[in-house]
C-alpha cells in the first residue's frame, strides 16, 4: 500500500460530502454538475455506493493520520525498549517521521 500516493490522492480529490443516489445509482458531490459521478451498476448492492460515498478523501486523510500516528507509537516504543531489533528501514522510517512531527 502506497500511502504517500494515497495521501495525494484524496488531497487532490473532490472532497465530501459525498451522496449516494438511490434514484440514479450515482455517488455525487453536492458541487456535481449533471452527468459528473460514480456511477453504481444495478447488479451491486445498495452498500458498494454507500461504501464509495463513506471513504470520501476527509475519511480517507483521517484514516492515513491515524495510522502515522499509532505507527510513530510503535517506532518510538521499539526505539526505546528493543532498538537493536530496529531494521535500518524502520530505523529511517522513525527518523522520517519525527522529522515531519518537528516541522
């Protein structure tokens, strides 16, 4: 999984809310204009566009935060109590994050 791509991704992405149409089998925005959506083929259940319109790219940023943030834990309780354990990558990765916590 690719999170930086991710990340910008949803930050260049029409953000929410989004809507699901049960009438039109759309997920649209409320700045959609006409023929501008997602649309949700028949055969799939009402859920795939309520899921679509629920991982709008507010949830999505929020859901990346979460995961620097519980991972920035994991890195700085590995630091602390088994360093030597640390792979060089997960050493980097640690340092790269605190750098971004710092600015």
């Amino acid at each position: 999984m690719n999170i930086e791509k991710l990340k910008a991704l949803a930050l260049s992405a029409t953000h929410g809310p989004w809507e699901f149409s049960r009438d039109s089998w759309t997920v649209t925005t409320p700045d959609c204009d006409g023929d501008i959506g997602v649309y949700i083929p028949e055969s799939d259940t009402d859920t795939t566009g309520e899921f679509i319109a629920a991982t709008n790219p507010d949830v999505v940023l929020a859901m990346i935060d979460e995961l620097e943030r519980r991972q920035a834990k994991i890195d700085a309780l590995m630091l602390e109590y088994c360093p030597g354990e640390m792979t060089a990558e997960q050493m980097a990765e640690w340092k790269r994050h605190q750098k971004k916590e710092a600015s």
